[in-house]
C-alpha cells in the first residue's frame, strides 16, 4: 500500500518530526489493532531510508515511488538498513501455519551483530517490531538496553496495541503516537484500495463488522461475515430453547475447509456481547457482562488449546443465548 487512509493528525506528527532534522531515536505506535499502525511504519521507515540514500527529503508524504531502490529490496525483505521483528511460523518449513506465541529474545540477539556496523546504504537504519505486545520478557529487557543506548543512525519504530503491558521503561524511552479508528468512508476507501474486486454489498457489511479497524474487516473479506453476524443476532435475541440454531451453526463451521470462517466467529461473539452491554443495565447488564466475559475466555482458549470446533461453536452460541434473559 503506498498511502494510509485516515489518522491524518499521527501521520503529520510524524511527518513534521521527520523533516525537523531531529527525529526521535524510539517511537511507540499505539491504538485499536486494525486501524494501520503497522502499515504505517512499514511506509515511514521506506520513506526515511528512501530520503537517506538520496541525501533529501521528500517534502509531503510517505509514498515510494515503485521504481525506487530502497522500496524494492523493502519490499523484496533485503534491504540491509531494515529489520523487521515478528512472531515466525512455529514450523519454518510450514510458513502459512500457526505462528509462534512470541517474538523471542533470540530474535532480538540477532540485531547486536547489526549494530556493531554502520548502515549499508546511507546513514540511517530502521528497525520495526510488529507487535512490541508478543516480545517476551528477556527480549523486552535486550531491547531495552538498545533504547538506552541506540545505535548512531538506528530509529526503532514499535507497534503496540496494548501499551499498558510493556515494561514502563520502554515506554518511557519511547515518543508516543496514538492511532484512533477510523471512520465508516475512510475503512470504505481503505477496502477498496486494498481489494478493488469486492462488491458493495460485501464493503457495506465489512465497513459494519470492522468497528473502525480496516485490517479485521479485511480478515473477513470473502467470508459471508454478514450471514454468520446474522446468525449471531438471531440466537442473541431468540434464544435457542430446542439448540436448533446452536446445532446447525456448529456444524456449518466444523472442518478444515471452514476454518476462516470459525475464527471469525470467535472474533464476532465477544465483540457481539460488548456492544449489547452497552445498552443494558440492572441484572440485564450484569447477565451481558458474565457472557462477555465466558466468551472471551472461551474464544481466546479455542485456537491455543485446539478446542473441538464444533462443540466449541455449540458453546457459544449456548452463551449468545443467555442473553435472551
């Protein structure tokens, strides 16, 4: 993507730090997950080691031409001033499976031979951590020192969507930049820009299911999320006094070939629960709240514990159907 749509004040907070000639060494990218902050500081470290190599800086934007070195060997993952840090496949010959739960102190380790030498290409590197929030305790401490004392020309760019659980001193090390989710248009525009081949009725119902964050809605893209939402609400506000509903929807989302659209509605029931809470109060409230919270523990096992899909799905929607009450 050459351009981010939306958060405007971040993307000129840090346009103005850039081309002030005094960027701070650490910048901490906080928000909703979703809403591009990742996007964001791929697009700004190609923009800052485009600008390095060539001397310059690009007076408006983040864009990289395609022609331009610095953006291919980006783009082709061999840029030599550029490290990215994130979870890898659990099995390095299986890259499309699961990822690992963390991002390792081993990985961190491997950036000391890195900063024993001067950048390749121009004076500046740029190392990116996507997300901060999976870097285990011994590498939070590794990069720690590295923060305390950066490297000559090295900017860390640090995605985070929990900020509150990083260590207070790498926050405190940090400059801070707040990503907000975006508006109905600008996650419309997002989508189309990113697949131009999705229909309105399909952006329509991506837009609703996103909450301000693009990057789910894209998640869900190709997913018929709008009939599974659907059916999340039926059984919200129908109950399932015979498990009918609860019965045909579980084995609509058992198997492998319907693995997407399971996660998805592991996604979906929580969320689905917090919104109704909203508008509730009394025991009413408190019956949306115990769900919520059911809920949640339930989706956040399922994928790490390889819970039965089916019976699984069978469950929450059990717990959907309280809220009939």
């Amino acid at each position: 993507m050459t351009e981010i749509i939306g958060n405007a004040a971040a993307q000129s907070a840090f346009a103005a730090a850039m081309h002030s000639g005094a960027l701070h060494h650490a910048w901490l990218f906080t928000g909703p997950q979703g809403v591009g902050k990742a996007s964001f500081a791929r697009l700004a470290a190609m923009r800052m080691l485009a600008d390095a190599r060539r001397g310059s800086t690009e007076p408006r934007g983040f864009a990289v031409p395609a022609g331009d070195p610095t953006r291919a060997l980006i783009e082709a993952g061999s840029h030599p001033d550029f490290r990215l840090l994130t979870r890898l496949p659990k099995d390095p010959e299986k890259p499309d499976q699961d990822l690992a739960r963390s991002i390792t102190i081993a990985q961190v380790r491997t950036l000391q031979p890195l900063f024993a030498t001067t950048p390749s290409m121009s004076p500046r590197r740029v190392v990116m951590i996507d997300a901060i929030d999976d870097l285990e305790r011994g590498g939070s401490n590794a990069l720690l020192k590295n923060l305390e004392e950066p490297p000559a020309g090295t900017i860390f760019l640090l995605v985070s969507h929990a900020p509150g659980r990083l260590l207070p001193t790498i926050r405190s090390r940090c400059r801070v930049l707040r990503f907000e989710v975006l508006t109905p248009d600008e996650v419309a525009v997002t989508l189309q820009l990113a697949q131009p081949d999705l229909d309105h009725d399909e952006i329509s119902a991506l837009v609703r299911a996103s909450e301000g964050a693009p990057g789910r809605a894209l998640r869900y893209a190709g997913l018929d999320i709008a009939s599974l939402d659907e059916a999340i609400a039926r059984i919200a506000d129908e109950g399932d006094r015979d498990n009918g509903h609860r019965l045909r929807l579980a084995k609509s989302l058992a198997g492998k070939a319907s693995q997407p659209r399971y996660e998805a509605f592991l996604d979906r029931v929580p969320a689905f629960i917090a919104r109704a809470a909203r508008d509730r109060s009394g025991a009413r409230l408190k019956t949306a709240l115990d769900a919520h919270v059911a809920a949640r523990e339930l989706s956040a096992a399922a994928i790490g514990l390889s819970l039965d899909a089916q019976a699984t799905v069978f469950e929450l929607a059990g717990i959907l159907a309280t809220l009939r009450t």
